[in-house]
C-alpha cells in the first residue's frame, strides 16, 4: 500500500480519491524537528506553501520508503528540490492553477497569438510575461514556456 503524508492540507474529494485507489493518506501538520522523521514512514509527501521541506528532513529520510515530493500550488520554493533531487527524490508541483492562468491569458491575447504563429518570436515573450506578472513570479519559467507552447 502506497503511504501518503499531507501537512498542509487538501481538497477532501481528492483525498478520497487517493483512498479509493488504495493510498493510505494521512493528514498531519508537522513541525520542522519533526517533519524529517516523520516524512521517512511515507512514499509520498505532499505540502502546500507552510511546511518548509529542508536539506537536514531530506537526510532524515535517506534510505527510506519516501520517493516523491509534491506541492500543492505554484511553485516550489518551500522545498529544496534541487537537493532533493540530488538525492534520488521525485519533486514536483501542481501546474494546474498555472495553467489555467496560461489559457486566460491565451484567449485574453489573440493579436500575440497571431503573430507568434506567423513568426514573431517576441509576441511569445509578450504573453510569457503578462503569465509571470498573474502568477507573481511564482512558477518555474521552463514550466511556463512548455505550458504556453502546448495551449497556443
């Protein structure tokens, strides 16, 4: 059975979802001396913006089940993922709220559309930057990029 550790909270009807495939979720805020032991018991670690997933609980939990790091929302700088990767662990974060700012923006811009679409590389920075000024900086510009590619 996949373990699954949620500290800040999440949408009730995912977690039933998650239960009804077979996760085992456990909801429980912990604090930072508690969080690195605590994390090593799960396979799964999901955080939204208050649980600060530092380098000392990722070597708490080397050589544990814990294989993945998510994070509920944009961004993911509550989470050293570049250590944490550095060591084996799968971090990632919901891209959905980015998205859905990508597609409003889209179809808030048809003339930049138009003209990246005929060549005009810069109409695409146009757009890329209206998404970051929405999203306050929040989001990995590489993430963007791919997600403005895919609706345009």
């Amino acid at each position: 059975m996949i373990r699954v550790l949620v500290t800040d909270g999440m949408d009730k009807n995912a977690i039933e979802q998650l239960k009804k495939k077979g996760f085992q979720v456990t909801e429980q805020h912990y604090g930072c001396e508690e969080l690195g032991t605590a994390i090593a018991q799960y396979d799964a670690l999901v955080v939204r913006s208050s649980t600060q997933v530092r380098s000392c609980h990722i070597d708490q939990a080397k050589g544990s089940r814990l294989k993945l790091i998510l994070r509920g929302g944009v961004g993911i700088d509550n989470i050293d993922a570049e250590y944490a990767e550095k060591n084996g662990y799968i971090v990632s974060n919901d891209t959905g709220k980015i998205e859905d700012v990508v597609k409003t923006i889209i179809a808030a811009n048809p003339k930049s559309v138009a003209d990246y679409k005929s060549g005009k590389e810069k109409a695409l920075m146009a757009i890329f930057g209206q998404c970051m000024r929405e999203l306050k900086g929040n989001c990995d510009p590489n993430v963007l990029r791919e997600l403005i590619l895919k609706n345009i």
